[in-house]
C-alpha cells in the first residue's frame, strides 16, 4: 500500500493506525467465494408487513437476522418496508427458505423475489 501511494511503510503504516483509531477504518474481512461454500444462488427479496408496531417489527427484523441464509436486511423508507439479499445452494433451497422460514413469520403482506441474472459490479 505505501508503494501505491507513494510513502515508506512506516508513515503509511502510522497514518493507517490512525484511520484504525479514529474509526474510519472499522475492520478488515475476508471476501469467501460463495460457490466454495454451497451459496452461489442469490435471491433479492423486497419485503412488506402488514403493520409497523414494535412487536411486529422487532419479531420479523430478529427472526430474519438470526437466518443463515439473510445475507444483509435492510429496513426501508417507500413502498416496500425491507430488503433482504439470500445466498442458498439453488432454487430448490431458495423455496424452502421463502415457505419454510420467511412466510412463517407473522404479519408478512407482501414478498418479491427478484432472481440475478448478472452481477454487472460490486464492491466487494
């Protein structure tokens, strides 16, 4: 890295220290290759519930975190209330995901699934 920007290790290493220390930079991650663990099939579901009272939203928020397969879950402002990114095996493990966990939970209005056709970029 200091070669890329143009310092000796040891500033480059004090000023990344200090991007550390001032949390800037929170952490460093592997990045896994999904195939290798069985999870190349990656589902977009835009999610809505029926009501927004605490209990409903912190049941469905728990219960959707807690899920090995919820890649990232987010709660949004619009027409949908959530979007929650999937990784499973294929489509067979997609749908008993959806009918199996997902539907279970209470007070779920409206589910779509949106299937990737390409991945065009990322920033992982």
């Amino acid at each position: 890295m200091a070669q890329r920007v143009g310092l000796t290790t040891g500033p480059c290493l004090r000023r990344v220290q200090r991007l550390e220390a001032d949390g800037v930079i929170r952490g460093y991650r592997a990045v896994i290759d999904p195939v290798a663990v069985g999870r190349s099939f990656e589902v977009l579901i835009d999610l809505s519930l029926e009501a927004q009272d605490a209990e409903t939203v912190e049941r469905f928020e728990q219960t959707m975190a807690q899920a090995e397969e919820v890649i990232e879950l987010r709660r949004l402002f619009g027409s949908r209330d959530y979007f929650v990114r999937v990784a499973v095996a294929d489509l067979s493990a997609y749908e008993t995901f959806l009918s199996g966990h997902v539907m279970t939970i209470p007070r779920i209005k409206n589910v779509t699934s949106h299937f990737t056709m390409k991945v065009v970029k990322t920033a992982r």
